[in-house]
C-alpha cells in the first residue's frame, strides 16, 4: 500500500474536493479507478490528467471512458477519438448523463 505523496494531494485535492486527501492513499485510489479517472477526466486540468496517464492504464481509462455517466458528451467524444472508441461503445452516448442539469 503506497501512500499520496503530498505533492500529490496537493495535486489531487481541488478534484476531489468532497474528501479528505489526507486520509486517502493509493489503495483506495486502485479500488475506485473509475471515479478517479471520471473525475479527472471531467473536472481536471492538463497536470492532473498527466497524473492519471501515470498511474492508470490506458485499459482502465478506455473502461472508464465507455461505462461513465458522469463524463459529458464533449469530454467522451475527446477521449474516444484519442483511443479509437467506437462511440457506440459509450454509454453517455447511448443514455442522459447523470450530470445533465439543464433546466430546458
């Protein structure tokens, strides 16, 4: 079990601002690869997904990527091109996503 460096708590913790980072380490991040990788891939910036592409495999990413309901359209359709994703493999392409808040 290794634990986040606290440069990578400092990094982590504006994405994952509902937890204690401190309390994290990266076990708990292993077991949760698809909230971790949906939450940067639809709140972070470029260091933080630099961070994700280092410690989780493209597998995991390309897996996050076709089950999330939490990614948007625009961030799905990025990434699926990146990897060569048929979107329709990917479930925000074939369901609402759960973040939808339009009020229209």
């Amino acid at each position: 079990m290794r634990t986040l460096t606290q440069e990578e708590k400092d990094l982590l913790s504006p994405v994952f601002w509902e937890i204690d980072i401190d309390k994290i380490d990266k076990s708990d991040f292993d077991n949760h690869k698809k909230y971790v990788i949906e939450r940067i891939l639809q709140f972070g910036m470029t260091e933080h997904v630099n961070w994700m592409l280092n410690n989780f495999s493209e597998s995991d990413i390309k897996d996050a990527v076709k089950r999330s309901r939490i990614i948007d359209r625009r961030t799905a359709n990025y990434w699926s091109l990146h990897y060569g994703i048929n979107k329709n493999e990917i479930l925000c392409f074939t369901k609402q996503s759960a973040m939808s808040n339009s009020m229209f």
